[in-house]
C-alpha cells in the first residue's frame, strides 16, 4: 500500500496550545494551498448546514452564502472581486461569499449583530471543513463596490467576507510570500493578554 505523505504545512500550522484544546480547533487554519481535487456537492451542503447552526441574536440567522465550484462562470466572478493579495485563491475548488442581513426580519430593526453571527457560523463551517480534512481561508481583502455591483447586493445585506474552501496540497506551487507564509507557525497571544477574571486590569 502506498503511503499519502502529508504537507509540510500540517505539522508547521498545527497550534502549540498551553491547555488541551480540541484537535479540530488545533488543526484548522488559513491554508492557501489547495489540492486539485473538487468539493463534492454533498460534502459543499455538509459545510453549509454545519454553518446553519451556529449561534445567533434572537435566533436570526442572519446569515447568506453564495457559492461556486471552480470552472463555474460565478467562481471567475468571485475571484475578480479579490484584491491582489488574495489572487492566489484561484487554486481552490470551491469558493463561498458570507453575507449578513442588517435588520432583523421580525420588525426591521437594526441587528448590531449580524455580523458576529456570520462570523460565528463561519467559523462552525470551517471547524466541520476541519473535521473532513477540508481547510477553508476567510478572506476580508475584496473590492466591495465591485462585489456589491457583481452580485447585486441589496442594501439590506452587508458583504463580509469569500472564504476558499478545499483539500490540502504543498505549499511549494505557491509563489512567494505566499510559500512561507504556508510553513510559518502560527502564534496567538497570550491568555493573560486577553483574559481577565472580573475586570481588566
């Protein structure tokens, strides 16, 4: 049987945490390196329905996603939207547009959470993405005049973020800055940095 060598990326990404944090959070990270092999359509609804139960503000669910598989006329429009520092998103099969609905549905009121919601069901989509082997990338850097004008946003919707979602592959078909970027261990700041019992001090 042939062995399926693992990227180099795997163990430089994996998080050193101080206390025992589950390997699926441990594991998932923001990879750039996609493998040439397609999302399933099943598998892409797995993600989505994982998405679909995050938490939310008076069980809103704010959230909205557009999606599209590489080779698809959307996929080419999604990619346009990046902004230089993101093109290397044409490698992924899969690309995904997050949305936030700005009002609650119930009495149109402002929601000034709608957008914590979508990153909470965003971050459901990746930590399922992690238990299937599949990585995703959120990616802030986007035109947004283009992406609202592309998509036909309404002004009730607030784009947010694409996030690119697929298997791992080396980090060597990178190009720089991109390559190192791949193989540079993660760091996060320190408990004591952020974590405070009572009041900041």
């Amino acid at each position: 049987m042939d062995t399926i060598l693992q990227p180099e990326s795997i163990n430089a990404k994996e998080a050193a945490t101080q206390y025992p944090v589950h390997e699926f959070i441990r594991q998932r990270w923001s990879a750039r390196s996609f493998a040439d092999r397609p999302i399933e359509h099943d598998t892409l609804m797995t993600l989505l329905e994982a998405a679909s139960w995050a938490s939310s503000s008076m069980n809103e669910q704010p959230w909205v996603y557009l999606y599209a598989h590489k080779g698809e006329p959307v996929f080419q429009q999604m990619y346009d939207c990046l902004l230089p520092g993101n093109r290397w998103a044409d490698g992924a099969p899969v690309l995904l547009l997050s949305l936030a609905r700005k009002n609650f549905a119930s009495n149109g009121k402002h929601n000034r959470h709608a957008l914590h919601d979508v990153g909470a069901a965003n971050t459901t989509l990746l930590l399922q993405a992690a238990a299937m082997d599949i990585f995703g990338h959120q990616m802030g850097g986007f035109d947004m005049q283009k992406t609202i004008e592309t998509f036909q946003i309404p002004d009730d919707m607030e784009a947010v973020c694409f996030i690119s979602i697929g298997y791992l592959d080396e980090p060597e078909k990178l190009e720089e800055p991109f390559r190192t970027r791949e193989l540079t261990p993660r760091k996060r700041k320190e408990l004591a940095e952020f974590a405070f019992a009572g009041k900041m001090i």
